[in-house]
C-alpha cells in the first residue's frame, strides 16, 4: 500500500489507542502495544503483515486494504481498517472502525428470545459509540474518513 506512510499509520493507530484504551497501555493486550508507540521514522512494513510485529493484529484484505485487530478492553475483534481510495483522480488512506460485531453472517439482530440477545445489542451499541468517538478523532485530526470522504463530496457536487 504506497500511500500508507509510517506517521500516518502511527497518527491514527495513536488516537484509536488512546480512544479505545482510555485507562493506558497496561490495559492494551501485549502484542497490540506496538501499535500505540509507532515511531513515525520507522517503516511502515513493521506494522503490516507478514511482519512478526503484525502477526495477529494485521491482516492484507486485499492489495490496498489493512485491517488491525487492535479492539478494546471490552471487544477484542475491534478493527482499524485502511482503505487507498481513489476519487477523481486523487489517491489517499481513508480509515475506519470495523467493530465486527454482527450477530451472524447477514448482519442480523439477535433474535429476542435468544439467550444473549440482550448482552449482544448493548455491547453493539458500546461498539458504535466507541467506533463514532475514533472516526471523530480521526476526522479532527486531519485523518480521512469515510464520513469526510462523503462530506467532501457533497461539498464538490454542491460548487
């Protein structure tokens, strides 16, 4: 992934940490610790697969798409996700939260009477809030999203 530079990744794996891991680095699990301390002069095939830093925390959804088990004290299976999108002629790193937290396959809700519907709704619901919080960061840092990505497009349809 060309686009995907070492201070970028090293920006945004920082804000999702520092978001995700409100309580500091004793609460992030050991091998995801890496992610919250990348030195932006580093280069960024430390942090990718098939790196033995990346080993269980990054995976290479397709050429120019990464996505980083990093989650949450409370979720495990929490994703960064970086995308390289290119729009009108422009190449760049959109990043997202991937809270993979669906009940089944077809992103259904659990059924009512299921016996971990209840637990399952809310900690989709902490998952969203917590993925809102990081896209949030992320845009006011300057971090490209796919809510900016949109709203820039809205802004050029609209002049």
């Amino acid at each position: 992934m060309p686009l995907l530079s070492t201070p970028l990744l090293a920006h945004a794996c920082r804000i999702y940490m520092d978001t995700a891991y409100p309580d500091g680095a004793p609460t992030i699990p050991e091998h995801k610790r890496p992610y919250a301390t990348i030195s932006p002069d580093e280069p960024v095939q430390r942090y990718l697969s098939p790196s033995p830093v990346a080993q269980g925390v990054c995976q290479k959804v397709e050429e120019d798409c990464y996505t980083f088990r990093l989650g949450s004290p409370r979720y495990a299976n929490l994703k960064l996700k970086v995308h390289c999108v290119a729009e009108r002629g422009t190449c760049q790193c959109v990043f997202s939260v991937d809270t993979h937290d669906s009940f089944s396959k077809d992103h259904v809700q659990p059924p009512a009477d299921h016996a971990d519907a209840a637990a399952w709704l809310e900690l989709q619901a902490a998952n969203r809030e917590l993925k809102e919080k990081i896209e949030t960061a992320w845009g006011a840092a300057g971090i490209m999203t796919h809510n900016g990505l949109l709203r820039a497009e809205l802004v050029e349809a609209a002049q």
